[in-house]
C-alpha cells in the first residue's frame, strides 16, 4: 500500500498541470484537487492533516482544514502581500512608479553608440526597479511605455527590446515580492536577512549570466532575421505625471525595513519593523505627498480608496490561490508524496542537493505550465520543511533556488500575462517573446542549480 499514495499524488500533479495548461482557473483546480486527494487519504487511512479544532467528524474537517487555513493566511502571510498589493496599486495612481521608472532609465541615454550593451543595461535596472515595484505586469507595461521606443529607436529587434524587459521581472526578490514574503514565512526567517544575505548573493551573479546570454543571444537572431518590421502604435492609457521626487515614495518600504533591521541598528533604543508595518507607514507617507502637491484634502483622502481596492484585488487573485495551493499541498502531504520522493531519491542515490535540484526543476516546469511564478511556488513551497529536515539541511537552502525558479519559469510562460501583455503592445507572438528569453533562462537556470556547488 505505501507506493500507492506517491503514485496516486503523482497522477493527481500531471492532471493538474495539464488542466492549468488549458487555462483552467488555478484557484478551483488547486482546491479541489487537494480536497479530493485528501478524501482518497481518508478512505486509504492514510495520516491527515492534524486541525487545531476539529469538528468530531472527519467529512466536516476537510471543509474546517479550509478555514484554518484561511484564518492562518489572512492573519499573517496573506495581509502582507495584501498591504503589498495595496501599496503597489496606490503608487501607480498617483504616478509614483512612473517617476521611478523615468529617472533610473536615464543612464540608458549615454549607450546610444551601443545598442546591445544599453539593452542588456536595461536588465539591472529593470531588476533594482523589480524590488521596488513587484508587480510583473505592472513593471513591465511601464518600460514597455518609457524604455521600448528607445531600445527600437536604438536598432534593437521588436522582439530583442521586449525579452529583455520581461527578462527585468525574472528574479522575485526583495522584502516586497510576494514570493518572498511566503519564503520567509515557510523557512522562518527574517525578510531583510533572507534579502540581503541570500537573495542578493545568489542574484548578483545570476543577472551577470542573463545579462552576457541576452548579448549574444539578441545580437545572434537580429543578424540572423534583418527583416524590417515597422514599429507598431499602441494606444497609452492616460497616466498621472507626477513630479520627479515621488520616485522616492515606492522605495520607501525597502528603505525603512533596511535601516530599521537587525542588521542595521543606527538607533540607541532598537526599532524593527515588519514587511506590513513599513506598507503602512509608506503609504501615509505617499498621503502626505499627495497632500502637499494637491492641497485637495477631499481629493487625497478619496484617492485612499485606490489602495483598498488594491488590496481587495490581491486577496482575490494571490491570497486565495495561496490558499489554494496549501489545501493542494496538504493533498499531496497526505498521500505520502513527500516520503515517495525522499524515499526514490534515496533509492538512486541523489540525496541532499539530488532532491533539491528536482524541486528547482520541477517548480520552473509548473511555472511555465501555470503561468504564474507564485501558483507554482505556493504550491509546492510548503513541502519543504519536511523534506529539508528528513535530510538535514538548511530550509533556507531549498527554498531559495525554489524562490528564483518560479520566477524565472514564468519569464518563459507563453500563458503568463507578463508575456501576453507586452507582446499584444509590441505586436509580436508571445511565443517569439518566449523562444527568445528560453535559451538565457535555461542557462540561468543551469548556473542556479550548480551556484552552490561552485
């Protein structure tokens, strides 16, 4: 009976997979998936999730396993990525982000003899502005409107200018990315720590590989296809041009939680602030901005409702699907999916590094598949602790190489709606966009998996 859970665990992950493959929606798949393999785990009497309160009968706690689940994500992890959200959805309002964006694009100007070096320019950049604005999409429709006409003014490729914008959003890093803010909540660290010293450690190095592959890789197919293409107009949606000093209010949050950090303690009383509280403080902070530009009290006390909505719109999309997936998780637990793999990499002797490679792989798989870097890492994330511990290792040191592998899976997602919107605006396929980007993120991806080991 113990190889039937894995196998049965393993067939429910290829359903998923290829339902989430034909757009099915991811929340609802997750779910009932997990449910069902919770079910099966009940009828196999297999070991169930243990609940803090339970009904007293086992039908009935399936359903109470979703609202604890609930209570412990809306209460923790999930306000945090809600404030983020908010947050995100507020700055783009008021022009915030645009301001940011206007002003670390300049440097771009100085390359005008060198069109490849200033388009793979864009990619630390793009990153820097990443940490600061962790919204794919968002990110990318802003450089799609600021630095796409340059890059093609410049000589670049339609295609060449776009794969290195969506390529900027590869790395979901920093204290803001709602990929983090579940890392650290599954590997119990502190968001700062696990920025600087993990994240950035292992990044550094990886956007120099992006940056040297999308040389020779965009120089290679536009040499390759000298076919002119005329330069498509898109229409622009109406945007608030805010001054150039509110490029300082989106990197508010990260500023505040880097100073007043456990690393750095440059008050006599010391001060630490959550991922949460910073959102918070910024965002009045960004009010009072508001305030003195507009001097509109009715206007900007209206303009708050931006950051509700905000939040209303990441609860419904992220938090639920986080949800989701740990119900999908648990399923998986249940059915003894966990011990399969241990138990099968033992067998072929892969060990410590061996199951953490197959993690990494197996998460930037779902990530192409699903689309979306954060369905991929919510769902099989939570699976980690167990595994690490049964083989003695950091969590930290699965997690992390998991964290970045979403991302970049999604970089070179056909369904993801990075890719889908800047390529509806570059008037290109999203599969040109993705057959491009493939070649420097396999390779990216091969360096993170031996990174350790070097």
């Amino acid at each position: 009976m113990s190889f039937l859970g894995p196998v049965i665990s393993l067939v429910f992950i290829v359903v998923v997979a290829r339902l989430l493959l034909k757009k099915y929606y991811p929340h609802a798949v997750l779910l009932i998936a997990g449910l069902l393999m919770l079910i099966i785990s009940l009828f196999l009497d297999f070991k169930m999730p243990v609940l803090k309160d339970s009904t007293a009968w086992s039908g009935f706690d399936l359903f109470r396993l979703i609202k604890e689940s609930f209570a412990k994500t809306n209460a923790g992890v999930g306000l945090m990525i809600m404030a983020i959200g908010g947050f995100v959805a507020y700055i783009d309002k008021i022009g915030a982000s645009d301001a940011l964006v206007r002003i670390a694009m300049k440097p771009l100007s100085l390359l005008k003899k060198y069109p490849y070096v200033a388009t793979i320019a864009v990619l630390p950049i793009g990153q820097l502005l990443f940490v600061c604005i962790p919204s794919a999409a968002g990110l990318s429709l802003l450089l799609m409107a600021s630095i796409f006409p340059i890059l093609i003014r410049l000589g670049v490729s339609r295609i060449s200018a776009v794969s290195v914008i969506t390529a900027c959003t590869a790395f979901g890093i920093g204290p803001a990315s709602a990929i983090t803010a579940s890392a650290v909540s599954i590997a119990g660290v502190d968001s700062i720590s696990y920025f600087l010293k993990d994240q950035l450690a292992v990044v550094f190095p990886l956007c120099i590989v992006l940056m040297i592959t999308y040389y020779f890789v965009n120089r290679y197919y536009d040499k390759k296809d000298i076919k002119a293409v005329e330069i498509k107009e898109h229409s622009k949606e109406e945007r608030t041009i805010a001054p150039s000093y509110y490029a300082i209010i989106p990197i508010l949050p990260l500023l505040l939680l880097i100073v007043f950090s456990e690393i750095f303690q440059l008050t006599p009383i010391p001060i630490t602030l959550d991922t949460t509280t910073a959102m918070f403080i910024s965002l009045f902070i960004a009010l009072l901005f508001e305030f003195i530009r507009k001097k509109n009290i009715k206007e900007v006390l209206g303009s708050l409702s931006t950051f509700w909505n905000g939040m209303g719109n990441i609860f419904k999309t992220v938090v639920t699907l986080i949800i989701a997936a740990d119900i999908f998780a648990k399923g998986l637990i249940s059915l003894g999916f966990i011990e399969g793999l241990i138990s099968s990499s033992q067998n072929i002797g892969l060990g410590a590094i061996g199951i953490s490679i197959v993690m990494v792989v197996m998460i930037f798989l779902a990530s192409m598949l699903m689309g979306s870097g954060n369905a991929a890492f919510f769902a099989f994330a939570p699976l980690v602790p167990k595994i690490a511990l049964k083989f003695g290792i950091k969590t930290t040191s699965m997690i992390l190489p998991m964290n970045l592998a979403a991302s970049m899976g999604r970089t070179v997602s056909p369904v993801a709606g990075v890719i889908i919107a800047t390529s509806e605006i570059a008037g290109v396929s999203p599969l040109d966009i993705v057959k491009r980007n493939l070649i420097p993120l396999v390779v990216a991806l091969i360096f993170l998996l031996i990174y350790p080991m070097i």
